[in-house]
C-alpha cells in the first residue's frame, strides 16, 4: 500500500517526493502508513498555498510600483509637453509685442504727419520731408528706448553713459521742433523725466562722500550741472557738503577728551573749507562770491559754536586745557587761505571760551598766556 502510494506520488507531486526521499530513508519510506503521508501531503500544501499567497503578494507590489512610474513618467511627459507649449506661446507673445510696438511706431509717426507736412507718397524723391523718416524713425526708437537705458546704466553707476544719454536725447528734442510734436504726451518722456530724477539723487549720495579727489567730486558736479541747471548743481554741492560735516563734527562731539576733540574738529572742518572752494571756482566760475562766503560763515558759525559749547562748559574746570584748545584753535586756522579767512567770527568764540576761565592762573604757562594776549584776547585775572 505504501509503495503504491509513493508511485503515486512520484508521478503526479514530484517536488514533494524529492522532499520525501531527501530527509528519509527507503526503509522509513516503506514503513510510511497512509495516515503519515496524508499528513506530510497536507503540510506541503499549505507550505506551497503560503509560498503562492507571498508571491502574488509580490507580484501585486512590483505591478503597483510599475503603475506608478508609467504615472510618473506620464506626468513628467505631460510637463515637458506643457513646457513646451508655454514657449512657443511666450515666443508668440513677443513677437506679437515686437509688432505691435512697431505698429505703435508707425501708427504715431502716421498720427502727427501732419505737423511735419510729410508726403503720403513715400516714392517721390523730389520730396524732402518725406526722406527725413528714416531718420525720424530712427530719433523716435532712440528715445523711447532711453529710459530703459538709464536705468540699466544707473544701476551700474555709470554716470558717464546717463549722461551721454540724456545729452542725445535734450539734443535731439531740442533741435527738432517736428520731433517734440510727434512724441508729444508719450509716455516715454514722462519715463525720461523720472529716470533723470534718478540720477540727480544718485549724484547727490556721491557727493556725500568726502574720500572722492576734488577733480573726481568736479566730475560729479558737472554731471549735475547737465541734468540740472548750474544753480541747482551749486545748491546740491554746498548742502551736501554742508550735512557731510555736520555730521562728522557731532560725532567728534562725543568724546570726552577736550584736546582731542579739538584737535579731531578743526583738522576736519579747516581743511574742508579750503578744498571746498577749491572745488567751488573749479566747477562754478562764474558764480558770485557771496555763494561762497554764505557757505563759509554758516560752516564756521556751527564750528566754533560747537567748540564753544564743548570748552566753556562750567563742567570744564581746568584753565590749562582750555587754554590748550583755544591755541590750538588758533594753529589750526591758519590752514585757511587769508582770502577765506573768518577770523574776526572764530576771535569771537575765542574770547567767550577764555571769558570762561577762572581766576586763577597758577595750572597755565605764562607762555601761552603771553601768546594769547598777543593775539589780543584778555584775561579774567
């Protein structure tokens, strides 16, 4: 019974008699009674229905990841495709840009012919209005574009190339009566207009910044003067100049070494007012003195006003070192060229700061009173 069993078994479950004979013998084999090797069968069977199970589970995973990437891949493709019809939709947008504004062109120049009594007839070379289009045409594209010019080059701080611009432009406009008419109330001027706004604010900031050479700040003033006026260029200089040491002067303010401050201020503000004359017949010429000289006073008013306020303070109690101030006062304004020369307005802060002594004078070199006194100031003992 057992052997018919197992020749049943090798014919019909051959994986699962490889297994019998692999882990038992012939003889155990012969031995097998028919309830043992149902048993066996049954464990197979689950075993191969388990073995199945997984891998149709598998099966199922790597069909499911497959489904995605074809997804992907259409997604991805549906993107490039989308891509690409958003190019040819951008390119087709520009061209139709491009048109249109060349359509605009004509259209303006077909619009204000009749200031310019241009032939409609364009072949007649008899006509001399009509060969200045071309040329006309040629203006008109320059000066639309120059707005979008100047902010590129003000963006890049070349003041050289705005106003090589501008002057094209104010030299184009103003030397065609027929040009004006035509861009009459385009926009474009009024973007001109802001754009040169623009850059006086630009050249403003840079004359705020006194580590430029007097030829470099000349430079800046000159620009000034094209996109301006020479009045304009003048006030925009001096104010500038103006707040520049205003604010470096009350920085100085802020220590509490009086000698030093001294020292700190009027190496600073003297030579200012030298190197900005300078600068000042170099770029304005013609201008009037008084310009100047209003300047000059105002500088050296806030100056020794400061000082003042600072040396003659009551807090202030040692008589040697205001005196060491007010000399160097002294030493240090004869920097200023006699013609620029104030004295009379620094000689008078100077005597309120020695009125500030007190009265002894046993902590002062008899020296620096002597010297004081030569140069007229009188003291309080």
């Amino acid at each position: 019974m057992a052997e018919e069993l197992i020749q049943q078994l090798k014919e019909n479950e051959n994986g699962y008699i490889d297994d019998i004979y692999k882990n038992h013998s012939h003889q155990q084999i012969e031995n097998t009674t028919l309830q043992q090797l149902k048993g066996f069968l049954a464990d197979k069977s689950d075993e191969l229905k388990q073995a199945v199970y997984d891998n149709y589970q598998e099966f199922l995973a790597i069909t499911r990841r497959l489904e995605e990437i074809e997804q992907d891949f259409m997604t991805i493709h549906t993107q490039f495709n989308a891509i690409g019809t958003e190019l040819d939709e951008l390119n087709q947008h520009y061209a139709t840009e491009m048109r249109e504004q060349q359509s605009k062109l004509d259209k303006l120049i077909t619009e204000r012919s009749s200031f310019l009594n241009i032939s409609n007839s364009l072949n007649n070379e008899n006509n001399d209005m009509t060969s200045k289009i071309p040329q006309l045409r040629k203006d008109i594209k320059y000066i639309l574009d120059a707005p979008s010019l100047l902010q590129v080059y003000l963006s890049q701080w070349n003041f050289d190339e705005c106003i090589k611009i501008h002057d094209n432009v104010r030299h184009l406009l103003n030397k065609n009566n027929d040009l004006k008419n035509v861009l009459k109330g385009h926009v474009a001027l009024d973007q001109f207009e802001e754009m040169i706004d623009h850059i006086v604010d630009k050249l403003k900031k840079r004359l705020f910044d006194l580590s430029l050479s007097s030829r470099q700040t000349v430079v800046i003033i000159n620009h000034l003067k094209k996109v301006t006026n020479e009045e304009k260029a003048m006030l925009i200089f001096l104010d500038a100049r103006t707040k520049t040491a205003k604010e470096r002067i009350e920085r100085e303010l802020h220590s509490e070494n009086l000698s030093l401050v001294t020292q700190n201020v009027c190496s600073f503000a003297f030579p200012l007012i030298k190197s900005t004359h300078s600068v000042f017949v170099t770029s304005f010429p013609v201008a009037p003195t008084s310009c100047f000289a209003s300047w000059n006073i105002s500088l050296i008013n806030f100056v020794m006003n400061s000082l003042e306020k600072k040396i003659a303070n009551k807090e202030v109690k040692q008589n040697s070192i205001k005196v060491d101030c007010v000399d160097k006062i002294i030493t240090l304004y004869d920097i200023v060229p006699q013609e620029l020369s104030l004295v009379f307005i620094v000689r008078k802060y100077l005597s309120n700061i020695v009125r500030s002594l007190s009265k002894s004078k046993d902590e002062i070199d008899p020296k620096m009173i002597q010297k004081l006194t030569s140069h007229g100031f009188g003291f309080p003992f």
